[in-house]
C-alpha cells in the first residue's frame, strides 16, 4: 500500500474522530432523594436517655410504617420510565438492628432491617439487568436503644429504658448508572465533609457526618464529572461547628460544606472536565423559606455553577412522615426547591429538558417526602 493511500486512510480516520469528538452529546441524569423513613428530629431533640430511647422507637415504627420495599417500586417506575444514564441517590439508608442487651457504643448491629439501595436494585433490575451500583459513601451511623411499644415494663432482659431492641441507622448518598446506556465510568470516589453539624442527643455530642460520592463518566467521546452530595438539613438554629465550637446560625454549616465541595483539589474541580453536580442541597434562593437558606446556593452561583433543571414544579417536600396516601401529604406541601442539577460549564453543558417526577403517590404510599428531578442534558 502506498504512503499517499495511507495517508488518506489516517487523514479519514482522524476526520471521522474530530467530527464525533465535536457531535453533541446527550446525557440523562437524575436526583433522587428516596427518604430514610422517619423524621429523625424527636431523637435529635430528646433531653434524656429514656426520652431517645422512646424516640427511637417511635423512629423505628416509622420505618416500619414507611415501607420502603414498597416505596421502591414506585421509585423504580419513576426512574425506569425517564431512564436517566446516571442517577444521584440521597438518604438511600441501612436499617439494621440487634437484641438490646447489646452496647450500643459503637454501633455494631448487622441485621438487616431494610437496605435501600439492594432492595432499589433489585426492582430496577426485576428481569433484566439495567442500573449498577457505582459508588456508595457511609456517612451518619448511629446506634441506640428503642422502645418500639412504648411500654417501659416490657424491656429485654439486661435492656435498659425499657427497650426490645437496637436500632441502627448507616445514612449512605450513592451514584447508579443504567447498563447500555453508552456510558463508561472510572475513577469513582467518596469523602467526608470537614465541617460538620454536631447535636447532642440525651447530651451525647453526635456528629451529623454528610459527605459527597463522585465519579468521572464518557459518553459518545465526551467526558464529564459527576458528582451527588447532601448538604446538612438540621441547620436552622444556632449549633455548634465541630471544627470550631463557635455557635452558627441558619445556612453556614451547608454554605461551608458547599464551599469545600468545590474548593481547589475537592471533586466539583475537575480541571479541563465539565462537572455535573446534583443532590439535595437543603438550599434554595428563589423559594427560601427561612433567612440563610440560600447561603449555599449561592456559594455554588459564586463558583461558577449554573442551574441546569426547571424551577417548577417545586419538588421539596410533604409536610408529613408517614407516606401513606391517607396520611396529610398533599401535592401542594411542594412548596420550594432543595434539588438541583447545576454545572459549572454553561456554555459546554446545556438544558434541553427538565421534569420533576413522583408528584402522585402510587402502591398506596408517596415515593419519597421529595420529588426527584430528571434533566437531559446536551455537552458540546
């Protein structure tokens, strides 16, 4: 073969490269909080040992009441019919428990009450094989004492306050990607957020760990980061910072985890790569319901991000814990914005469309106390 056939070969090789590295490229992605059962917020608050122990089980009961295997089902019917390439999972909890004659401290249950992401999974993939577990980061793990009947004379032998049992909650945020979608992954990554929310339950300093799941994506030659956090949501009165012991108020715990995210060296700086960033991220400028719930928000438009979903309709959050369609929920308790999709490439990544999904509760419970939000996204 002759060097000028050759060389038209290569000349024609390259072109066909430049041309599908310059095609715009489509990726779908998803945020999805799937709400770990309960309100945790008379367990954060209980002023004594007998008082957590009873919020605890009434949390438990919650769970219980919540049904999440059930739940699943929807969540995995909302994310079946959009079909988002990747997915960012928040509050995607591990309940698991053990005989209350155990210590509690540090946490060591291994029974599985409910794992959201395996059961999640296993209804994503009922017949077919089509979302993988990419990366999943444990965050807030607590241990305690519950009582689940409420009666004090009914405790374990050796169970203090009377207890039945233990009750543990691992708090995890993790990243999906659909099988056949086109999309490879590599560098999967987790951290924990320096600052930190603390709280003292029966006067026990707890720390609330949240963190980030990152990892770095191709799609039709395009590369892109991406990356699924879940900024603190107890923030809405004075508490201390871990790192400091100086009191804050409303929105500065989440505003410093939102600075660290996307600070030199943290995984929303990729460098020549495109992030995309989603979760719930508590905050919110345009649908603030309290002073200092638009810190981070803003922090992140400091940054550079931009918003890449729609603003209604609103997708956060029924005012009710339990998820029963005979409970109090109503489609009107979503009332503002805590979900985002963003990016800090606008001009590289655009919005072609944009849709907030499990607005109706189905199988007789709401998906979530969120609604997810779905975007489609065109890099360039």
């Amino acid at each position: 073969m002759s060097r000028l056939v050759l060389a038209a070969l290569s000349l024609t090789v390259f072109s066909a490269g430049a041309s599908a590295q310059a095609a715009p490229t489509d990726v779908k992605v998803m945020t999805r909080n799937v709400y770990l059962g309960a309100d945790l917020g008379p367990g954060v608050r209980a002023s004594s040992l007998p008082e957590l122990v009873n919020a605890a089980g009434t949390i438990l009961n919650e769970v219980d009441a919540n049904r999440f295997p059930t739940r699943a089902k929807g969540l995995a019917a909302e994310i079946l019919k959009n079909r988002p390439d990747l997915v960012g999972l928040q509050e995607a909890a591990l309940w698991r428990t053990q005989p209350c004659s155990k210590n509690p401290l540090p946490p060591s249950a291994t029974t599985v009450r409910y794992d959201s992401i395996k059961l999640l999974l296993a209804q994503l993939n009922k017949g077919a094989k089509r979302y993988r577990l990419v990366v999943a980061k444990p965050e807030f793990d607590f241990e305690i004492w519950a009582n689940t009947d409420g009666n004090a004379a009914t405790a374990g032998p050796g169970c203090p306050a009377g207890s039945e049992i233990n009750g543990r909650l691992t708090m995890r945020d993790a990243i999906l990607v659909r099988l056949g979608a086109g999309v490879s992954t590599s560098k999967a990554k987790s951290g924990t957020f320096k600052t930190l929310l603390q709280v003292r339950p029966a006067g026990v300093p707890v720390d609330v760990t949240r963190g980030w799941t990152s990892v770095d994506a191709r799609k039709g030659g395009k590369r892109f980061r991406f990356v699924n956090s879940h900024f603190e949501a107890f923030d809405s009165a004075a508490s201390n910072n871990t790192n400091t012991g100086k009191p804050v108020g409303n929105g500065q715990i989440r505003e410093a985890q939102t600075k660290e995210l996307v600070s030199a060296g943290h995984p929303a700086t990729a460098g020549k790569l495109p992030v995309i960033a989603l979760g719930d991220f508590n905050s919110d400028v345009r649908s603030e319901v309290k002073p200092g719930d638009g810190l981070a928000y803003r922090a992140l438009r400091k940054a550079g991000f931009a918003e890449r979903a729609k603003a209604r309709p609103f997708a956060c959050c029924l005012e009710t814990s339990l998820l029963k369609r005979s409970g109090s929920g109503r489609a009107s308790d979503f009332d503002h914005t805590v979900d985002h999709v963003m990016t800090d490439a606008p001009k590289r990544v655009t919005l072609v469309s944009s849709t907030v999904t499990g607005l109706k509760p189905v199988n007789g419970f709401w998906n979530s106390d969120h609604a997810g939000v779905f975007s489609r996204l065109r890099l360039r």
